[in-house]
C-alpha cells in the first residue's frame, strides 16, 4: 500500500510546481491542496468550501429578499454585492463572530442577518470556515487515512479560523511547517508543529527606473529575452510579478504576442482576450447601448459557429443589411425586415421572423440580460457570461466583463510566468522581476471594510493581514527565496503623466539606480518592432523608412517632387484613368486638383463613410436627399397629367407622397440624425423641394419632363416612361477623349422635340450670376447642355441653368457653345499636363471638406499648400489658367 502525504501550498503557481517536483520524484500517494481544501478532506462526506461564484449569486438572491436594516438603503446599489461577499470572507476567515457581537440596531447587526440568510442556502455540504473546521476536528482520528503526515510549505501564515484545526493535528499526525527563510508565525511553535527553516538566498539585486508602466513591461521582457538568450536560464527559472497586476494585464497581453514569448498569467488573461469573452463582450455592448447594425453583425461574427439564433440564418445573410444604415431601433430594423421576402435570402426561405425574434430579444437592454446569454452564448463564452451576472449587476455588465479573469492554458511549470507578488511568494523563481515598486504602488494603502468600517470592528480584527503588510511579506520573501538575481523596478510616471515617489522598500536599495530611458538600445529586443525602434540606424535602411524620410523632407522644399505628385511620363494608372468615363465630379477633381484625381479613380483612395447617426447631414448627404424628393414629386406629377399641367396643389400633394416615401427609404438604409432633427431637416427638404417645383419657368409647349436622366452609359435609376434618347449612346467631348456620363436633374423638352430646358438644383450657397465654368467647379451646366445637344440633335435650342431653390435664382448658361470651347481646351491641358507627369495638389486641396486631407501633411492648407502653389501653377501651365477662369 502506497502511503499518503499531503502537502499544504496555496496558489495555481505553487500547486503547478509542487506536482511537477513530485513527478519528477517519482512520488507516488503525495496530494497537494490548500488548507480550505485539507480542513474539508478531513471533514469528510461531501463537505466543501463556499466557493466565490456561490456566494455571489446567493447573495444576488438574497439582497432584495432579506430586510437588512440598516443597509437596507444600499442594498440595490451597484457594487454592494462585492462588498458584501468581502465583508462575509473577512469575518468568516478571522473566525469573527457576527452573531456575539451584533446588537438589535446596529451596522454588524445587519450583516449578521445577511449571513444567517446566505447560509440558509447554501447548496448541502456548503459550509462556512468556522463549520468546516469544526467538523474536521470532529474527525482527527481519521487524519492518519485521510491525510497521512501534513507539510505546510511556503505559506507566511494562514487565517485564524483554520489555525485551531491545523494546531489539533499534531496530536494524530507529524505537521511540519517547512518556512524556509520566511518568519514563522508564534502560534506555530506553541502549537509544537516542527518547524524546518532554511537560510535566505543572496540574489543580485538590481534596481532600476523605467518612464511608464509599459516601459517597466517592455524592458521585463527584454531582460527575459537576454536571460534566455544568453543561456543563463530556461524559461520556467523566470518570473516577473506585480503587486497589482491589472495595471500591467493588458500591457503584458499585447507584448508576449509581440515578443512570441510562452508567458503565463497566473492569475488568469482577461476574458475579453479571447474569442468566447468578445462574443460575451459583443453583447454586453448591444444590452447596454443599445442595438446597432455594427453591433449586430460582430454579434453574428462571432457567433456564427455554435447553436444559437444566428445558426438558423443562411450564410452571408448580412447582405440584405444596407452598410450605410446604422438601424439603431426597432423602427429601422421593422422598416427593413418588412420590405424583404424568401427572395431576398440565399436559401429561398424567409428568415425575417428569426431577425425579428433576434433584434426584439436585444432591443429589451439589460433586464433582458440572463435571458439573452442563455439564447445567444455556449460554452466558454456562456460560462463567463453567468459568472458576470453574479459578479456585478445587468446595467453594469460590460464593466464586469472587462474585469473578469480566465485560465490562459499554458503551462507555469515551462513558460515566463506573470504573477501577483502573492503568488511567487509561494512559489520561488531564480530570475524574477518586480514592478511598479512606487510610492503608492507597492505596498499598497490600506482600507477600511466596505461594510464594517474600523470604528464598528478594528480592522487588525477583521482582517489580520491588511494589504501593506501582506505587500511588505511577499516582498522580503521573494528577495529571500530567488537564488540568482532580482531586479526592482519602478515607474518614474503613472499611465497619466504623473509623476511618481520610489517605494520605501527601495531604501536599503538606494545606491546605483539604473536610469531605463525610452529610446535606450537594449542588448535584445523584444520582437522586430522593439528592434527598429531600438535601432534607428536598422530602421532607416528598410525602403519604408527610406521612403517615409524622402516624403517628410520632400514635402518641407521648395520643389515639386516624386512625393508631390510627380510621376513619369505616360504612367500606365494615369493613361487608364484618363480613359475612363468621366462624370463632371471626376473632370472638375482632374482641372482642380490632379493629385486628388489621381489619388481617387487611380489609388482608389477615399474617406470611410460613418455608420454611426449623425448630428445633422452634411452638405452633399443633404443635397442627395433633396434631389430624390424633387426625382419623386416629378415623376409623379409627369405620370398623373404631366409636370408642367399640374396645379400648384396638385405638386404640393405629390411633393408630400415624396417626401414621406424618401425618408422611409433613409430611416431604413442610411444614417440618420436624430428624431427631432430629422423632423427639421425633413421641413427644409420639403420647403427647398416646393420653391424648386413651383418656380415661374415658362411651359414648353407640350412639354414633356424627366428627373434624373441617364446619358453616356448610365443606367437608368428607375423605371421612367420612355427616355428621351438611347442611354447607352456614347457622348464624348470634341477635341479632348474624354467620355462623359451622369444624370440630368431635370429635362423639359418640348413636344417637337425643338427645345430642352437642362436644370440642374444647387442646395448650397449662389454662384455670381455672371459665372461660366467659376475656376472649373461648375461643369454640369456645360456638359449636361451639351450632352443633350448630341443627344437630341444639333437643332435643339438649349436653355441650361443652375436652379438654387432657397434664393429662388435661376443661373443660366448664355453663350454655351462659347463655354463648353473654354472648357475643351482646359481638358486637354489638363490631360496633356497629367499625361506629362505633373499630378500635383491644386486649389481643392484646401478645401475644409476635401475627402483626401488625410494623405496629405497636417495643416496642409496652411503649409504645404501654400509653399508649393506658385511651383504647381508654373509647371502646370496652360492647365492651371482654369482657376482664374470666371
């Protein structure tokens, strides 16, 4: 028979190397456990401990249920669950007794009836502290079975309710205590425990000042590095620790993947760093702020493997969502859901009643919160949803949530590991690294209970081992237990800039503080981002370096360079682009600013449309929506009689139909203001609509009218009665190669087809009235006019305008034949210009809204543009005279 051995350690870290030694021993019938564990072995039956998660989700229960006096006003209050499952850890650990010293009226007096209601449900065999050990030490004369000879290894004390227990064992079993150089506890020798002790290791100590918290991380893995790659020690030999790690967590996190390095935590990653915690996460951020299309589709990423609601939907079912759109309330999404069918989903069925079920369930927020995680999560990612609703309220889950831990699933016993001091108190390294030795940092300032504050019970009663001088242990332990070498490492700033006192543990340190500054060349670096930062002279010979400095002091001379916009003659992207079909947007970005042009329809670079609502629409959003009511109003009044027949209530009337069908179709599929806004921005559409449908223009006669009419390929926008000419029909500009293409706001054409009146509606501010091309930024009129020209014939009297409804104005083109002459030898400048290399910043680059200002130096209109502008309009030449052209 086997003989059993029970060593007592506490931590994952100590339990990991314990089992490890003793399979390396080859020890057979040795078991390791806390002392919490032991005391319920020797207990017996089913007998256990209560755990965090129980006492959490009674106390859940019983906080509303249970009349607590004077803590009654708080007891709904977020957090009062945590505080009150610490208040009970305290008390039963120091083997307080709340119902000896509570009186009918006072603050333990309610914690006692607190505790009297979580013990009466407890799950059975769920005891307190102070009933387990009584009910061990009604079985000692099983301790010979149950435990054989106990060693307690590592441990600096060990709470007061477990001392009796622990003490009344010698009596049946050998005890040692084996303290190594750590300070032995008086109770301990009184209770006549054997005691084993050892001599403190003499490690070189090395003190050191890092700038920030991340710098203490980023050098701790760079001294790991060297101490590997050096071969002075293996990875299991090291460990860097922190009086409180999560100031360091995600720090950490991010620069072991940086570092390829195996580093443990210890105390467990955070739950949001892997995929089941963002899945949790994911809809924590929908309960709490609210549902949103961006919301909903990483809820479904996420989720899009496992049961669930999501696994019903077909593949790529997001497809029916329209991007622009946030949806961000039932209305959208029922706006949305109600238009779609079995046709518009990959598999044929119609899915909208599982959407329906799916937007309802989150739309409820919080109070839904339980409801929700049993019907969307599974698994891991259900697990730490339950554990959150236990450790903090609904409202505040994804607060929770990003404090929750979770086993990270590497091995202790072969990695780097990262640590609370606590932990490697027990469990010796012979490198380690601590951190974050500051003046309020380590140790840490004490605090009274929550509940039970030190005037009601002392706090040495309460708690025997505040933080400070538990701190003040774990520290002189580790320098006491790591046999080759210990740095202490503080920051010299906080995480805010505020800049921080040393330790007093660094006093007997004083002398030779190593100065870590940030842009210090380490001997290893820690991954290849640390290197070239580390290296500037590494950094500066890669291409991107090269080219990022040529860019930088390019920009800075007063030259026109590669990196403005020069590029070699007859590129093959700017040949391609010039071939392109071109829209008056695309030639006015092409006379105006060739880099943009370039940048835009070559590079296929732009600015990311928002999702989220926005305050109000601006000036282009605003003009589209003004532009679809008028588009509405005139086919309707064209199909009901005839636009120019219709009375002035008759387009009122269909100017309303418009107006609600036209914000249905935004309230679905684009990101709108708020209601009340939107209310507002609606009345100005519909005023700027009426003034553009009921201005004086002479009626044609039998005058025919068409709202956005396709030329040059455009495909028509809907289903219009029949178009005034073929679409599809090629309409290039003579002299230049340039085919152009677009949509006419509006066409009047008369019923011999002799005149055509070409409007074109302006939201924004009025031109001059004198103006042609106004320095290339108003081409619609000349190239709509002259489009309908080729078009329809070379007969057609051409009456081309700019309509600016709010003023009432209507500007129009006198001598366009002139114009569209001017306007042709500007494009070919323009393209002989681009085609020559010169593909520089013009004076849209200025613009406050220009798309592109991202790509350009800050500032640019301001700086660059303007140390570079007389260069641009020399060497563009003839190309740049269309910026003075009226």
């Amino acid at each position: 028979m086997v003989a059993r051995r029970t060593v007592v350690i506490q931590g994952r870290l100590a339990m990991a190397d314990g089992r490890l030694a003793a399979a390396r021993r080859c020890e057979h019938g040795v078991q390791f456990m806390t002392v919490d564990r032991m005391v319920a072995r020797l207990a017996g039956g089913f007998a256990r401990p209560v755990d965090d998660e129980t006492l959490k989700g009674i106390l859940g229960t019983v906080l509303t249920d249970t009349d607590l006096g004077e803590l009654d006003p708080i007891k709904a209050l977020p957090g009062m669950i945590d505080a009150a499952a610490e208040t009970l850890r305290k008390a039963w650990l120091a083997a307080f007794d709340l119902s000896r010293a509570a009186t009918p009226t006072d603050r333990i007096a309610s914690v006692h009836r607190l505790e009297e209601a979580v013990l009466a449900r407890l799950p059975v065999g769920m005891m307190r502290p102070v009933d387990l050990a009584e009910g061990a030490r009604a079985r000692l004369l099983h301790a010979p079975h149950v435990l054989g000879p106990v060693e307690i290894v590592g441990l600096a004390d060990i709470a007061p309710c477990w001392r009796g227990t622990v003490a009344a064992l010698v009596d049946h079993v050998p005890v040692t205590w084996v303290a190594g150089p750590r300070a032995v506890p008086d109770w301990v020798r009184a209770a006549g425990i054997r005691v084993v002790t050892a001599e403190p290791e003499n490690p070189v100590v090395a003190v050191c000042s890092a700038a920030t918290p991340r710098h203490e991380v980023l050098e701790a893995l760079r001294w790991a590095r060297e101490l590997m790659a050096s071969g002075q020690a293996e990875p299991a030999d090291i460990a860097v620790a922190a009086c409180r790690t999560e100031e360091y967590d995600d720090v950490v996190l991010a620069l072991r993947a940086e570092a390829n390095l195996d580093v443990r935590f210890v105390h467990g990653v955070p739950a949001a760093s892997v995929r089941e915690g963002q899945a949790a996460a994911a809809l924590a951020d929908i309960l709490i702020r609210g549902i949103s299309q961006d919301g909903i589709r990483r809820l479904a990423a996420l989720l899009r493997e496992g049961p669930g609601p999501f696994a019903s939907l077909p593949e790529r079912w997001t497809r029916i969502l329209p991007r622009e759109a946030p949806l961000t309330d039932l209305r959208a999404w029922e706006r949305l859901l109600s238009g779609l069918g079995a046709g518009d989903f990959n598999d044929g069925h119609d899915h909208t009643g599982a959407l329906r079920d799916i937007v309802g369930m989150l739309a409820r927020g919080p109070s839904a919160a339980a409801e929700a995680g049993e019907k969307f999560l599974h698994g891991l990612a259900l697990r730490i949803w339950r554990k959150a609703l236990i450790e903090g309220a609904a409202a505040v889950i994804d607060l929770t949530l990003g404090r929750l831990r979770i086993d990270d699933g590497a091995d202790a016993c072969a990695s780097v590991v990262w640590a609370p001091a606590s932990a490697l108190a027990a469990a010796p390294r012979r490198f380690v690294r601590l951190l974050g030795l500051s003046s309020r940092g380590w140790p840490q300032v004490s605090s009274e209970d929550r509940l039970l504050s030190d005037h009601l019970v002392p706090s040495r009663v309460l708690d025997p081992f505040p933080r400070p001088l538990s701190d003040r242990s774990d520290f002189h332990a580790i320098l006491a237990t790591s046999a080759k070498a210990v740095v202490l490492s503080r920051p010299r700033r906080g995480p805010d800039g505020r800049l921080l006192g040393r330790s007093p543990l660094l006093r007997d340190f004083g002398a030779g503080e190593a100065y870590l500054g940030r842009n210090r060349i380490p001997p290893h670096a820690v991954g290849e981002l640390d290197r070239l930062m580390a290296r500037p002279e590494e950094f500066r010979a890669t291409a991107q370096a090269r080219s990022a400095s040529s860019c930088w002091r390019a920009w800075g001379r007063a030259e026109l360079t590669p990196h403005d916009g020069r590029v070699r003659p007859d590129h093959p992207v700017v040949l391609a682009i010039l071939g392109r079909t071109h829209s008056a947007s695309s030639l006015r970005k092409l006379l105006r600013d060739p880099l943009g042009f370039v940048w835009t329809y070559g590079l296929g670079l732009g600015a990311a449309d928002p999702a989220e609502e926005p305050l109000t629409l601006d000036h282009r959003a605003f003009g589209s929506l003004v532009h679809e009511v008028l588009e509405r109003a005139v086919l309707a009044l064209e199909a009901d009689g005839g636009f120019a027949r219709a009375t002035e209530g008759g387009r009122r009337q269909a100017l309303a139909a418009a107006l609600d069908a036209v914000a249905g179709g935004w309230e679905r599929e684009r990101p709108i203001p708020p209601r009340m806004i939107w209310r507002q921005t609606l009345d100005r559409t519909g005023a700027l609509a009426l003034a553009a449908l009921t201005h004086p223009d002479e009626s044609l006669a039998g005058q025919q009218s068409w709202v956005e009419v396709p030329f040059g390929g455009q495909p028509p926008k809907r289903d219009h009665h029949p178009l005034p000419w073929d679409f599809e029909a090629p309409v290039t500009i003579p002299g230049t190669g340039f085919r152009i293409s677009g949509y006419i706001d509006r066409l009047d054409l008369s019923h011999d087809r002799g005149t055509a009146r070409v409007r074109d509606y302006k939201t924004g501010k009025p031109c001059d009235t004198d103006t042609v091309l106004a320095g290339g930024r108003e081409l619609q009129r000349c190239l709509y006019g002259y489009a309908t020209r080729v078009l329809l014939g070379s007969d057609v009297s051409i009456d081309a305008s700019l309509h600016f409804p709010h003023e009432g104005l209507c500007i129009r083109l006198d001598q366009p034949d002139d114009a569209l002459d001017g306007l042709a030898a500007y494009l070919l400048a323009a393209r002989e210009s681009l085609r020559a290399g010169h593909a520089f910043a013009g004076p849209d680059a200025q613009d406050p809204w220009n798309d592109l200002a991202f790509a350009l130096p800050a500032n640019a209109d301001q700086t660059y543009c303007r140390r570079k502008h007389d260069l641009v309009r020399t060497t563009l030449g003839e190309a740049a005279r269309v910026w003075e052209a009226a």
